[in-house]
C-alpha cells in the first residue's frame, strides 16, 4: 500500500488479493463500469484507492 495525494493505493497485485479476482475480471469489470477506476501514476503504472476497492466490496457484501 502506498499513501500519496489521492490517499492510500493498491497496485494490481494487492487489488487481486484484496478481491479475489483475477486481473483480467478486475479490468473486464472496471471497463463495464462494475468496479473504481484506477488512478493513473505514470504512462505504465496504474493504481486504486483503497477506500472506493473497500467500498465495492461492501456493496457487494464481500467484507
């Protein structure tokens, strides 16, 4: 987990942990507009605000 600016951030990897899913389901439901949009931090890396990946979960009822 990193904090910066927009707060604390997943990678991909920790987002994959904290969900369960595989990478390709977190983006095929990001692209759907199912799951937060990442933030981006430079032209090849990407990041999610822990806080709006907590609050899906729980609006799924994954806690």
């Amino acid at each position: 987990m990193t904090i910066t600016p927009y707060g604390s951030l997943l990678n991909k990897i920790q987002v994959v942990e904290e969900t369960g899913l595989s990478y390709s389901t977190i983006y095929r439901l990001y692209r759907a507009n199912k799951f937060p949009k990442p933030v981006r931090l430079s032209a090849r890396r990407i990041a999610w605000k822990k806080e709006e990946v907590e609050q899906w979960r729980k609006d799924l009822g994954r806690v």
